[in-house]
C-alpha cells in the first residue's frame, strides 16, 4: 500500500511494482496521472492521487528508456532500448502504434497538437509514421526540480536528498515531484 505523508518535502508516496531499474517518469498534463518505464520492459500507469497502479503496458523486448503523455493525456508514447516507439491508449493500455527506429530514443515529447513525437534522433509524424530527422526537442523549465542530490525550487537549493531518494529519473507537476529509482521504486514528493 503507498506510504501517504501530508507535510512540506516529505514522502508523500512509494509505488512499488517494477521489477527492475526505473528510468522514465512522467506525469500526465492534469497531473492525475503518473507513467513510469523500467528496465523490466514495462510501462506502468499510477494514480497520483492514491498511487494504485492503473494499467501495465507489456510489449517492449528491452528496457523502456523514455515515457511521455499526449497533450490530451488519452496517448502514451514509450521508447525502449529494443528500438522501437510505441503509443499506447491511457484507458484501455491497448498498444495503439509500434515504430522502428534506428537507434535508442532517450528523448521524447509530444507536439503541442499532438500530431507529431519529437524525439532526439528526430520528428515522427504521427499521421503516417515516417520519421524525419531534422528536430530536437527543447528542454521545459519546472518549478521544482532534481539535480543531483537537491531539489531546486526555483534553481535555488530547497532540499537536501539522502542518496536512497535521489532516483535516476524525475518530472514534476506543479509542487509535486515525481523520482523513479533503481529499485524499481516510484517516490512521490510533496512541496507547499
């Protein structure tokens, strides 16, 4: 069962599920929804308000190295070590769109229309699945972030993290943050 904490920079939940090494996290564009991916080659859905797992995406053949929602929340996209982009439908977890590409994607995010995937090896055009390589994704700036052993509200330093809490990986939703560890642990965070 999630750990629940309710003060200031506190552990507000634990997810566990992943067998492996998480390296994704995302949260969804209304923050109610958390997509975590692992070297366990699945993708998993979390409540964020009661951090139940809601769906488990199966289909990579290697580790998942990047998640990222739609602008609308229904689509998540997924890369992996194996090569491929896949989409998935947020409700159902139906595998929607499976794209080969011609190296890891570490890198994704999805255009303001939600017609194309921007990753770092490229666009993929959503409407007919090429693959042009001629953008880059920018980098957004949260208010609260990770880097390295602080979390920054800010830039400026806010908290301190023992190395048990640091995590691989981390997105923020407004004044909650997100870290997915080498554990296979999701750790929620919650500022006020």
């Amino acid at each position: 069962m999630p750990k629940v904490v309710d003060h200031w920079g506190a552990e507000r939940q634990k997810l566990e599920g992943h067998d492996s090494y998480v390296y994704a996290v995302a949260f969804s564009p209304d923050g109610k929804t958390v997509a975590s991916g692992s070297f366990d080659k699945t993708v998993r859905l979390w409540d964020a308000a009661t951090g139940e797992e809601r769906q488990k995406l199966e289909g990579h053949d290697d580790c998942v190295s990047i998640v990222a929602f739609s602008p609308d929340g229904k689509t998540v996209a997924s890369g992996s070590f194996d090569k491929t982009v896949r989409l998935w439908d947020a409700a159902t977890g139906e595998e929607k769109l499976k794209h080969q590409t011609s190296r890891t994607v570490t890198r994704i995010a999805f255009s303001e229309d939600g017609n194309h995937l921007e990753t770092d090896i490229g666009q993929l055009d959503l409407d007919n699945t090429s693959l042009a390589y001629h953008t880059s994704i920018g980098n957004s700036q949260a208010i609260i972030s990770l880097e390295s052993a602080w979390i920054r509200y800010r830039a400026e330093e806010l908290l301190w993290l023992p190395h048990e809490y640091r995590g691989v990986c981390h997105d923020a939703y407004g004044l909650l943050l997100v870290v997915g560890q080498a554990s296979g642990v999701v750790s929620f965070l919650s500022f006020r």
